[in-house]
C-alpha cells in the first residue's frame, strides 16, 4: 500500500522548487537588456533557454497539481489505462506518473 502523505509532502516540496525557479525566470526576464548590439543578441538568446525553462516548469507543475488531485481522490498510483498499481520505483522517479511502466511504454 502506498504511503500517499509521502507522496504528498514529495510533490507538495517539488511544486515549491519549481515556484522558486519561476519566480527566478520571471525575474530575469524583466531584467533591462543591453543597449549593445551584440550583448542584445547575447540576451535574446538567454531569454530564449529561461523562457524554454519556464514552459517546461510550469508544465511540470500542472502535471504535478493533477497527481496532487489523483492523491486526494483516492486514485494516485494506479495506472489511468489498466487500472493496475504503479510501482513505487516509477513513482521515485516521475512523481505525477498517471500511467505503469507498461502502458507507459505501450503509449510511447
């Protein structure tokens, strides 16, 4: 059996360090650029990578708030497709994983 408080103080601290990276991002987005040419070329592109990190953050914690919700129903570690326990090993490593190692790999 699933000790879902575990779980749930594993993802509620993970959502915290993905809020702080946001925030971080955030910042330096609104950071002035360069009135040089070339460091205003250098910015873009820094922007570019924060702006990829942010994306990828925020998505992690929609994906993270979902599984927050699976604990609260009751379904948390148990596979959307097959109705099967997901291994604790998979849940270590991917925190919001919906899907067993299997259908995982069967979707992919």
């Amino acid at each position: 059996m699933l000790d879902l408080t575990h779980y749930e103080k594993l993802i509620s601290a993970r959502l915290q360090e993905l809020d702080a990276r946001i925030h971080e991002v955030d910042h330096e987005l609104a950071e002035p650029k360069s009135a040089d040419m070339n460091d205003q070329s250098i910015d873009l592109e820094d922007d570019e990578v924060l702006e990829s990190l942010g994306m990828a953050a925020q998505k992690e914690v929609a994906l993270l708030n979902l599984a927050m919700g699976r604990i609260k129903d009751g379904s948390y570690g148990i596979c959307k497709k097959c109705d099967e326990p997901i291994s604790e090993a998979r849940l270590n490593a991917v925190l919001y994983a919906p899907l067993c190692k299997r259908c995982a790999a069967a979707a992919g």
